[in-house]
C-alpha cells in the first residue's frame, strides 16, 4: 500500500474531507457526547479527554500508518459533520489484522440524507486509487440497520459476525476492483 507523508483533501459534490484541527474539539465533543452517536458505538457517551485523545489519534494514524480519518465538512456551509476514513485499531478481531477498516459516525441531523454513502464511495475509492488497498474491511453491530445499508451501498459484504467489546459484530468486506 502507498504511503500519505500529508493528509489529502477530499471534496465530493456535498462533503469536503479534510484533515482534523484542534478547533474542531467542540463539534467533536457534541459529536461523540451524543448518545444517540454512540448507541452502535461502544455505547458510552465520551467525556472530553477521551474526545481529545481521539482527535490527537485521528492525526496521528495518518503520520504512522500513511491513512486515517478525516473531518466531514458541508462543502457549502464549511460546517463539521462528523468523522469518517480508514484506521486500524488493533481491535483483536484476526479479520481486521492488516487491512484499513472503513468508519464513520456523523451528526444525528446529518443522517438519513446520504451523506454517510457518499463518504463511503469517496473513502473506498481513495483506497482503491491512492492506497492501492487490495481489500478494506468493516465492522457493525447488527441493529444498525442505517451503517449497514451504507456499508452494502459502498460494496461490502458479511464475511462472519465476532465478539468485540462485548458486543457480536458483523465484519464485511470489499475487495478493489
């Protein structure tokens, strides 16, 4: 896979991708401060250190592992919409082992509009053309009908369901073309 030594920017007809900023630390504590946010994610509201450790780990995967995740801005209003990309989280799920896992998570008044399938084909073609990514992988708890249907809309399919935090989790994958 090539390596990113900056963070792209990425703008499709409604989202710009770009990297986070310091600034962005009040959105993303309303963001991940949200229980309806979290309640496929872990399920636990965030306090603000952990908020701030993810933003420092959201800059730092792309300096250590070449892909990360980006701000979701609306390209016409500049506003924060969430976060989305590629990471690896050293989860201890063997299927996630080696290959970007694709993620998201936006505002609760961005849903249902498609935004999170139009983050998905931008991120999954990224890691086609860019990262040259031969597969990417994803995992989602299987009452979040919303990030599955996303995830099937941007290719991927159920490979097996796994523990991960307490939780059984599906794992799809997609193969670059």
């Amino acid at each position: 896979m090539a390596r990113m030594t900056s963070i792209p920017v990425i703008e499709t007809d409604r989202l710009r991708l770009r990297p986070h900023r310091a600034s962005d630390f009040a959105d993303m504590q309303a963001l991940w401060g949200d229980p309806h946010t979290v309640r496929f994610i872990g399920g636990h509201v965030q306090d603000a250190q952990t908020v701030w450790f993810r933003l420092l780990r959201y800059a730092g995967m792309w300096a250590l592992i070449g892909y990360g995740f980006w701000a979701i801005e609306d390209k016409a209003t500049g506003a924060y919409l969430g976060d989305g990309g590629l990471l690896n989280a050293h989860r201890g799920i063997a299927l996630l082992e080696g290959v970007p896992e694709i993620g998201w998570a936006l505002r609760p008044d961005a849903g249902g509009k498609g935004l999170a399938t139009e983050l998905a084909l931008a991120v999954t073609q990224w890691a086609d053309t860019v990262l040259k990514a031969p597969l990417t992988r994803c995992i989602i708890e299987p009452g979040n009908g919303a990030s599955i249907r996303v995830a099937e809309k941007a290719g991927y399919t159920e490979i097996d369901r796994v523990e991960s935090g307490g939780a059984m989790v599906i794992v799809l994958e997609r193969s670059a073309p």
